[in-house]
C-alpha cells in the first residue's frame, strides 16, 4: 500500500492515538459517556482519514465542471441542513430552558450556537482564502 495523501495519513494517526487515549481514561476513570462518544468519534474519523489517504481518489484533480458543481451545491446543501438544523434545535432547547430551567438545555443552546457560528465562520474563511487564490 502507497500513501498518497500525507497530511491525512498523519491526521488518521493522530485521530487513532487520541481515540487509544480516550480508552485509556474510559478504563481508568470508569464508564463515562462522553469517553465512549470521543472514542468512537475519533475511530470514525482516523479510520476515515487513512482509508482516504491510501485511496487513488485523493490525488485526482476535479477536471470536470459538473463534478465540481456537484461538489460545490453538496457542500453548500450540508452546511444548510447543519447550520438550519442546529439553529432549531437551539431555539427549541432555548424554549425547553425558558420554560423549566433546566441548566442542561441552555448548555445544549450555547453549544448549538457555537456550532453554527463554527460552520459560518468555516465558510467565510473558505470563501476568503478561494477568493485570493481563484
């Protein structure tokens, strides 16, 4: 096997030793479910990552225009469904709150919040950084 995509081959590596460190403090510490999320989360995406960086895929250019405007409307049609999809789970967890007060649901909000402030600033920064080199 050849590795064609270096910088994913050594995000794969990483994701895998963080994903054995998440273990290592699940085993330690006890069962805890935010330990079992990140242990999964991080062997998803480390899997991921050197499966595409082994792949042929990733060294191929995107020649052709109907590929690349699929690219570009899936992409912008995924960060829709997150963006919109967060914003109304906020509001309504932001409603749960207002009505019992419970903390967990105005920690739901921010993080909810947070999130779709991530993926707007994400897109801004991928706007600017193609706009100067297109």
């Amino acid at each position: 096997m050849r590795i064609y995509n270096k910088r994913n081959f050594a995000a794969g590596i990483l994701s895998l030793a963080l994903a054995v460190a998440c273990g290592v403090v699940l085993a330690v510490t006890g069962f805890q479910t935010k330990w079992l999320i990140a242990l999964v989360l991080l062997l998803a995406a480390g899997g991921f990552d050197l499966w595409w960086s082994l792949s042929r895929e990733s060294r191929l250019p995107r020649v052709d225009e109907r590929d690349q405007a699929v690219s570009r409307k899936s992409a912008w049609l995924a960060y829709r469904i997150v963006a919109n999809g967060c914003w109304i789970v906020s509001l309504a967890a932001l409603v749960v709150y207002g009505i019992s007060r419970i903390p967990a649901a105005l920690a739901v909000t921010i993080t909810l919040d947070a999130v779709t402030i991530g993926a707007f600033a994400a897109l801004q920064g991928a706007e600017v950084y193609y706009e100067k080199r297109m």
